[in-house]
C-alpha cells in the first residue's frame, strides 16, 4: 500500500506498476478467502469434484502470493531507476 500511495502523490501517476501490483495482491485474496470455504463447503455436501477445483483454485491464489514479490521488487526497482533517470537527464537540459 505504501509504494502505491508514493507512486500516486510523488510521481503523480493514477495507475502504474505499483497500483497494478496492490490491485492484484486485493484480488489474490479475495480468491483466497472466497473460493476455498466454497471449496471446502461444496465437498461437505458431496460436490467432490466441484469443491477440489474450488480449493485448487484457491490454492494456486495462495501460491502466486510467495511468486509475485520475486518479480515486483526487481521490477520495482528498475522502474524506478528509470524514472529517477528520466528526471535527471531533463533537468540536465
């Protein structure tokens, strides 16, 4: 939430990398939180086959939670370098 509100109010842009990365954490757990007690609710009442997509579907959100910093922070960084770059060379000029 922080690299959002920096990237909204400091470099003043309305949707970037960062509030892409923050949307897609939110959607993560709503997956989560959603599809899993469904999951676990459908296979109580003899759904089987149903309830373990739902569970797998959850699972595969909780997974990409470990996966998405590994390519956000080097991504992160280099947006940013490029960015603070930009600004150096035009105020150069």
């Amino acid at each position: 939430m922080v690299p959002y509100l920096i990237e909204r109010f400091a470099f003043e842009k309305r949707f970037g990398v960062f509030a892409t990365l923050f949307w897609l954490l939110a959607l993560q757990f709503l997956t989560i939180y959603t599809f899993v007690p469904a999951g676990e609710f459908l296979e109580d009442n003899g759904w089987n086959l149903l309830g373990e997509l739902f569970r797998g579907t959850g699972a595969f959100a909780f997974m990409t939670l470990g996966v998405i910093p590994f390519i956000a922070l080097p991504l992160s960084i280099l947006a940013a370098l490029v960015v603070l770059a930009t600004r150096q060379f035009r105020q150069v000029r």
